[in-house]
C-alpha cells in the first residue's frame, strides 16, 4: 500500500497557474512570443516527470512483464492483475488486447512519449514507440498482440520529448535533442526482422537524416502526406529566420531530403495540420494549407509557395492558456476542427477552471474568419494532451484519464458541441482514479495513441508504463461515428 501512495503523491498536486510559473502578475503576448511562456511549461513538466522518477513510476518491474492473454472490459473495469490496484483499469467498449513496457520494449530510461502506426500494403500493421532514448518497433497481429522487433537509437542525447509520423513508407522522427536532426526511416526494413532476435538498427546506415533544423532540435512533426512532405515545428531558437515555425521537408527523394523553406510569420507553431485544401472557402480550393496551433491563437496558411507561405488569419479564444493541437473533423470537406488547449486545466482559465479537458470546437468555412462556436467537456478531471479524428470520431490522449473516444460527427449539424458524447474509454493510468472528479490535473499517463489502424486495433503510448493496445470487441475493423 505505501508503494501505491507513492506514486500516487505526485498526481495530487494542485494545478500552477502561468502567472505562478513565471513569477508575474499578468501574462502578456510577449511572454508567448519570447518563448518564456513554453519553456516555464516545459520545465514545469520535468520537474514534475523527475518527481515520479524519485518515486519509482518508471520502474518497470512493478507492472506485468507480460500480459498471457487478453483481458475483456467487465462492468467497467478490465482487471490485468487481480488484487493490484495499479493495474485494474477503468474501461468502456475497449478491450486490453495487449501490453509491453518500456522496458520489454528496449528503453534503458523506462519513459516514452509519441507513437504512430504504419500499415504495410500486405496488411501487416506496425507501430513505432516514441522513448527518451530511441524508438522502438512493433507489429501487432490482428488480434492485437504486441511483438517487439528492435529500435532505433536517439541520435545524440536522450530526450523525452521525441515525435513521430509517416510520410507514405517512412517513419519520420523528430526531438527536442539538440543535435539530434529529423531521422527518416524506411518501415520497409521492419518486413524481414526476425522477431526472436530484435535488431538495434544503425543511426548512420539504416536512416536518412535531415539536417536542416537550426540547431538540430525540433519539438514537433507533421505529415504532409499527400504532398510527400514532412513538417518541422517548434525549432528552436526563436530567433533564427524561421523563428520556429513551419520548416518544410521535401520527402520526395527520402534518401535526400530538402527543404524549400518555411513559414515564420506567426512566430513559433506548437503542431499543425498541413492538407490539400477541400472544402467551401472557394478561394483556397486544391491550396495547400496548413492549420497552426500556435500557443494563443488558430493560426492558418496558406503554404502552397514553402518559400513564401502567408497567413489567412490568426484568431485567439476564451481560455486560450497554451493552443496545443487539434485536428479537422473530414480533410475531404474542411468545415470544422477541434483544438485542445494543454494548460487552460493547470491555469484555471473558463471554461476549464473546474480542471474537466475541454475540447472547442471551431467552423472553419471561412478561412479567413474562423469561429470558436462550442465546446466539449470530459466527464473525467485530467488534462487533454493529443487528439486525431477517424471516421467521425475524436480519439484522445487524455494524460491521467487515458485514452477517451468521442463521437463528433454531430458537429455540422450542431457547431456548438452539445451532440459530442463519449463513446468508448480506456484509463491506463489508475494511480489517481480515487481523486476528485476521477482524476487529476497533472502531465501524466498517456502522451499519444495511434487509431488509424485498419484492423480497429488502438496503439497508446504513455509516459511511465509502456504501450497499450485496446480494441472495441464489438466492430469488425475501425470504429465509427453515428454520423460518419
């Protein structure tokens, strides 16, 4: 039991407020623009991610080195160890398929973070896990069960801050390491590994590397996929020319990546989402274009010219505290999105004082003048971290409350959030279900998920245990939305 109130002492701590973190009594544009507002968040979430370290959340041992079989969701829990607390998950319409941790899955620090998937054109579906020392592959069977095939190491110092996407055949990965690059991986070469002897693959011979980033760190990657482009986001410094915002990585000779050039004009873009543009605003019909989630604002461009990207518009909201990330409802019709803000919980800003994610829905069939037109409130007290819309529905990585599912395909026809409900959940991080509201304000549990997976399995990466893969028993392939 003191092992247990151990680890759950850190997820109790009260929110900080920005104006706590930086000491100052008002939070002004400049304070984002600068950079300090990031970098006092940044610390804040090591100093906190240290704490647990202290406590022994990291250690590996404590959680089941191998799951033997499948465990169902039943009356809303789905019981891994019978008697353990910390591994009995609250849970509903998804199963645990498997589990592996950092650990079982070559991590010497025991901390992950990003993760994506990638589907051969056999069918084969593979998964990359994002750790402060590397990447490490998966496939995962059908049935949903995890076969560890290797990694590949960081390229200079660890760093928990590592992020991956796919470009067509290739895993790209960027981190906040300096000196680390942009490392481009061909997926291919995970087909013929041979599982029983999992293989360390070469930073040098096995990858390209893209070496255009100011000083080698990055904080975020995007997929440009149809134009066989990779985004660099988040670059430090903010001084360069690039002043850390949208840094293009021509991908169309993988072996030698170029960039044609980037887009500083709104200063420094925490994520985005670059697509062909579909949708009502004429004016940009088939421009390419890129949706910013730049700290305070939405900010979106037009990036059809890499070397001269503009800006359509630029649009802040009630509770902006830190525009994190967010994703369009359908890239074939771009009417609506929805962004998450990762700080309006921990800064006590509407509508998310009382500390419940708020997803804001906005209508974006104007480009130029975008609205904030609802909202979404979780049922479940954390912070919202990362979230990606399949088929009408928003999967999100929630930290402490662990992946939630939510059905928005009601959205175009009411923008103000009233028709999103909850659909399917999974908590991988029970360690703090006894708090208030059934959660806690705090950077832990789950940093990613990939759902794109044709199988319906759902991959979740967390921080401190290792990897997740869940299912809905009751849908043959992906879920869907009512609507979609």
């Amino acid at each position: 039991m003191k092992a247990v109130l151990a680890l759950l002492a850190p997820a109790m701590a009260s929110a900080v407020s920005l104006k706590s973190l930086l000491g100052e009594s008002e939070i002004s544009k400049e304070m984002y623009k600068s950079g300090q507002v990031h970098e006092a968040i940044m610390s804040y979430k090591m100093g906190e991610w240290e704490k647990r370290r202290v406590q022994g959340a990291y250690n590996s041992t404590q959680y089941l080195m191998a799951l033997p079989q499948p465990v169902k969701c039943v009356n809303g829990l789905a019981v891994a160890k019978q008697g353990d607390p910390l591994q009995t998950y609250r849970c509903r319409g998804l199963d645990l398929q498997d589990f592996k941790t950092h650990a079982e899955l070559g991590s010497r620090t025991g901390s992950g973070s990003s993760s994506w998937g990638w589907t051969s054109p056999e069918g084969r579906e593979f998964g990359a896990i994002g750790q402060a020392d590397g990447t490490a592959f998966i496939e995962i069977s059908k049935d949903g069960r995890v076969t560890y095939l290797g990694r590949l190491p960081q390229q200079s110092v660890t760093s928990q801050w590592r992020e991956i996407r796919t470009v067509k055949n290739y895993f790209v990965i960027g981190s906040e390491a300096q000196n680390h690059g942009v490392q481009i991986f061909d997926a291919r070469k995970l087909l013929t590994v041979n599982p029983a002897t999992p293989k360390t693959f070469s930073t040098t011979s096995d990858i390209s590397l893209f070496n255009g980033l100011p000083v080698g760190r990055t904080h975020n990657i995007v997929s440009f996929e149809e134009k066989n482009f990779a985004v660099a986001v988040g670059a430090n410094p903010r001084t360069d020319k690039c002043k850390s915002g949208l840094i293009f990585i021509d991908l169309s000779n993988p072996a030698r990546p170029t960039s044609p050039g980037c887009a500083p004009g709104d200063g420094y873009v925490h994520d985005a989402q670059c697509l062909v543009y579909r949708g009502p605003d004429t004016r940009y019909t088939g421009r390419d274009v890129c949706y910013g989630y730049n700290e305070d604002t939405l900010t979106i461009y037009d990036v059809t010219n890499k070397a001269a990207a503009t800006i359509i518009s630029r649009t802040s909201y009630t509770g902006a505290a830190y525009t994190h990330q967010g994703s369009v409802l359908d890239p074939n019709n771009q009417q609506f999105l929805l962004l998450d803000d990762e700080y309006d919980e921990e800064d006590g800003v509407q509508p998310a004082a009382d500390g419940y994610p708020v997803t804001y829905v906005w209508d974006i069939r104007s480009l130029t003048a975008p609205k904030q037109t609802g909202i979404y409130k979780s049922s479940v007290r954390s912070i919202d971290h990362n979230q990606y819309v399949y088929n009408g529905l928003s999967f999100q990585s929630n930290y402490g409350a662990g992946l939630r599912v939510l059905d928005v395909s009601s959205v175009p026809r009411d923008p103000t959030g009233k028709g999103i409900r909850e659909v399917a959940f999974f908590d991988i991080f029970p360690d703090d279900d006894t708090q208030p509201g059934g959660g806690a304000v705090a950077f832990t549990g789950t940093w990613s998920h990939y759902a794109g997976f044709p199988s319906g399995n759902i991959l979740i990466n967390t921080i401190e245990r290792g990897v997740y893969i869940v299912k809905n028993p009751s849908v043959t392939g992906q879920m869907k939305g009512e609507f979609a």
